[in-house]
C-alpha cells in the first residue's frame, strides 16, 4: 500500500444495540448506575426528565460502551467497569472520552473515536469508528 499513511486509516468499526426496557430496569439499581457510568453521563441521564427518556440515554451510553469495546478490540469488561470511558455531550453533540488508562493513544492523540447515537421505541444504537489521527505519523 504504497503512498498510504497511517492517518488515513480506519483501525476500528463497531456497533451495538440495546433495550431500553432493560436498561430502564436495570438502571433502577442505583449501584448498577454507579458501578457502569461516570457522573457525567449520571447527570445528563437524569436531566431527561421522564423514566423512559433516562433509560434511553443509559441505553444510548451503554450501547456506546459496547460499540468501543467492538471496534477497540478493549473487552468489555474493562470499557464497562472502569472509570476510563466517558460517553458526554458538547454543544449537542457527542463525544467519547478514553483516558490514557485505557488505551494510551487517544490520550496522545494518535486514534480518535468518533460515535453516533440514536433511539426509536424501544431501542437504543451506537456506532463507533476509531482512526489514526495524523499525530501518528508512520507509513504503512
């Protein structure tokens, strides 16, 4: 692959869907909420207003958990049960925070994750994609 640099490429794709059933049950556990999601994501949930909205953005952040897990090829369990991942809301928009903990290259800038959320019904959805980032610059 001749002429193609690694800031070019796509490392990583995942997707996940989740219930939002579920996650309305299963967020009724507080210590499930404070076990699985950082105060970020606990405040912006609960800022909803009603239950099921709540459960929809826990089922948007989970899913959002998952689809890292699936494109970063980082297991689940340790995307899920640390304090290293970070589903939060700029402007509207959102955005995947990994510390250095979890992979060392977001923190340096040489991957950046990019998410797309969703939900219909009962249904929440997470699309993940991971790049190289021009700070990593080695040819293939």
């Amino acid at each position: 692959m001749t002429g193609v640099t690694i800031e070019d490429m796509i490392l990583g794709l995942g997707v996940d869907l989740c219930k939002v059933t579920r996650m309305r049950n299963a967020v009724r556990s507080d210590h499930f909420v404070r076990r699985i999601f950082r105060s970020e994501e606990i405040a912006y949930a609960n800022g909803k207003g009603n239950e099921m909205a709540r459960a929809a953005s826990f089922a948007s952040a989970f899913a959002a958990r998952e689809a890292f897990s699936k494109a970063s090829g980082i297991s689940m369990y340790k995307v899920a049960f640390s304090r290293s991942f970070c589903l939060e809301h700029r402007a509207g928009e959102p955005r995947l925070i990994v510390s250095r903990d979890l992979d060392a290259d977001f923190a340096e800038g040489r991957k950046r994750a990019w998410v797309s959320l969703s939900h219909d019904g009962d249904y929440a959805i997470a699309v993940v994609v991971i790049e190289a980032t021009s700070a990593a610059h080695h040819e293939i």
